[in-house]
C-alpha cells in the first residue's frame, strides 16, 4: 500500500480509499468483509456520504474495536432526515448529522470533515451566514475536526473556501473526461475546433497547483467518471480506460492524496487494488493526450465551450449530473435539483451546439434529462 500525507495535520491516508455512494448494496455482514479487507491491504480511508442512512449503521458495526485503524472523512450538510438523501446547512442540522456520524461510528473526533457538495454561491453563503462554518472552525480549533475541508464540484466554489485560509482538504472530482478541454495551448481560444490535440483545463490546473502551494490536499471522486470511462462505448475518448489507468492518472495530478473509489461489495475494492500490481504498460495512460477533438464527436467533456447559455443554465455540470445518474449514482439527481438552472429551463435555442468543439446534441441531451430526471 502507498501512502500520502496531509501537510496541515500528518495525518497519512491510503492512495485509494473508500467510497461510499453504492455501498448501500452491501448488507452488514457484506460490509464488515469489506472493512476486513481493506484493512488487510492496508486501507485505512473511507468517505461516509452514503446514498442511504444504512451504511452508517453498517459501518459502525464493521470499525466496532478498530476505529483508530481507519480515517473518517465525514460529511457536514448530509442528512437523512426524512429517511432519503437531502442536503441542509443549517446549523442545527449540520451539528445533528455531524454528531450522529460520530456516536454511530463510535467516534470523538473527524479525521477530516468536508462541507458535502457546496456548488453553488447560494451555497457558499448559506454556510458562512448561518454560522455552519464559524462552528466548524471552533471545532478544528477544538481537535474535533483535524482536516477541514469541502466537497465541491466546482473550481470557482474551491477557490471561494481557499481564500479563507482554513482549508486542508478537497474533495474534488478528477479524470480526464472532467480535466480536459479541445485545446493544444489554449483551452479558451476562438479556434477550438480546429486546434489538434487536448490540454488540461486551465483553471483545473491553477487550483491543484494552488493546492500545492497552500498544503491542501485533494481525495478524488468520480476517478472512473461514473463508469463512463471503463468502456470504450460511453467513454468520450472512443476507447475504454482500465480501472488502473483511472486510478493512476487520478493520483498523478498534483495535491492529490487518495482516490475514494466507488463501491458496492468487497470485489470492487479488489478490483481497484490492481492498481498496485499492475505493470508500467497497463497504467500508461498517455494516449489520452493525443487524441483528436475530430475522434470525439457527439462526446460531452463538460468542458463548457458551449457557454455561456442564454437562460443560465451550466450546460456542463448539467450533462455530467445526468451521465452520472445515468451510471447508478443516485446522489447525483439530488445534485441537479440543487442548480439555480436545469434542463428543464433549455428553451431549445441551439446557441450552445453552434460553439461545441464536439458536435454534442446538447438540445436532444437537454430533453433527455428533462424527461429522466
């Protein structure tokens, strides 16, 4: 097992860790083989955004005698108060749901506490105006919470938390469908269709880069894009990418700390763990950087190039929402609900195919989402 280190705190994390939005799947008995594993391999990471209440209960069960063996990332804003997945930043229920993660999992402290999917400025300000955050502060300050951080999906809401100064911790969704733009140099140039070749995002590349500096450090989500990336069929890049491949490019970008892999049962952790036996040849992951923007059409990157939309919507994080629902993750519907604008408010005006660099039928995707979701 390979380890990395939070520099705000030392605390030392496993390079994958566990994700929680599936594991639902797994009943109590399913989970505590799947914690006896991990600890086997020497996992010692698991994020507790659960798509359902169960798992918490689950959960302590299976860290029942060995909760110092593990790092908690908890989240704060998840609740399950009318028994289904739902979001709330009240203080009161911010301090409810945080305090029942910890007498369920027999805790007195968060290894890492992340304010669980802030998108939004209405979201920002929610939090920083309803005390939620002043509270997690004093909590940091307590030892309660030994690495703060947030959830986000977005680069523009990651760099609103920098600028307080109080963050350790990111989660933050990377791979390279999310990371990269139809863009050689210039991911923003006017002739996007025509340059060759793919760049990363350039205000994806400032923020791993501004987290270096500052010494936060990023566990990854949606490493495997959903699952879109795992076949050749659903992935933009025409071609699939191994679990491995994933995983190791995911951990290649800079500030990153552990890979929080989706999972249902104890076979996908197995399967993720391949990354550690696997040769140089089965990670490589370098054909991604030469593929053509004219290999990619009709593939949404979320790239955004088609903004901005004349009715607010973000084009981008809509289809990604959507693509996720559509690969089984349940949390990612709730996500949509939670934008000022979704596809139900496309007025079907086709600004936004006239720029894609990649022919996207983002109007039929709009309909599509609207009817699905």
């Amino acid at each position: 097992m390979e380890y990395r280190i939070f520099p705000h705190s030392g605390l030392k994390v496993s390079t994958i860790g566990i994700g929680s939005g599936s594991v639902h799947e797994s009943d109590a008995k399913q989970t505590i083989e799947l914690i006896d594993y991990a600890q086997e391999q020497g996992i010692n990471l698991i994020d507790m955004a659960t798509s359902y209440p169960e798992p918490w209960k689950h959960y302590g069960a299976a860290l029942k005698g060995r909760r110092d063996q593990f790092h908690l990332q908890m989240h704060l804003g998840i609740t399950y108060e009318t028994g289904e997945y739902s979001r709330n930043y009240t203080l009161e229920s911010i301090k409810r749901s945080f305090e029942n993660q910890m007498e369920i999992t027999g805790s007195d402290y968060a290894d890492i506490a992340v304010f669980h999917c802030v998108d939004t400025p209405e979201d920002y300000n929610k939090l920083m105006d309803g005390g939620a955050f002043d509270y997690a502060i004093k909590f940091k300050r307590d030892g309660i919470i030994r690495n703060l951080g947030i959830a986000t999906h977005t680069v523009e809401i990651a760099n609103r938390f920098i600028a307080t100064g109080e963050m350790d911790a990111f989660m933050f969704s990377i791979n390279p469908a999310y990371d990269f733009d139809p863009a050689a140099n210039d991911p923003y140039g006017e002739d996007s269709k025509t340059r060759s070749g793919i760049a990363v995002s350039q205000d994806r590349q400032k923020l791993f880069q501004d987290c270096v500096r500052l010494g936060i450090r990023i566990n990854v989500m949606k490493a495997y894009g959903g699952g879109k990336l795992l076949e050749a069929k659903t992935s933009p890049f025409g071609r699939a990418m191994s679990i491995p491949q994933c995983l190791k490019y995911a951990l290649d970008r800079p500030a990153v700390a552990s890979c929080m892999v989706g999972v249902r049962n104890k076979q996908d952790l197995v399967e993720a763990t391949r990354l550690y036996t696997a040769t140089e040849k089965e990670l490589d992951y370098s054909f991604i950087s030469k593929i053509q923007p004219k290999e990619m059409r009709g593939a949404c990157v979320y790239c955004n190039h088609c903004m901005p939309c004349p009715v607010g919507i973000d084009i981008g994080q809509t289809h990604k929402f959507f693509d996720l629902y559509l690969a089984g993750d349940e949390i990612a519907k709730e996500h949509y609900y939670a934008m000022s604008k979704n596809a139900g408010d496309c007025i079907q005006c086709g600004i936004c195919e006239s720029r894609c660099p990649f022919g996207v039928a983002v109007r039929e995707k709009m309909q599509a989402a609207c009817a699905t979701l």
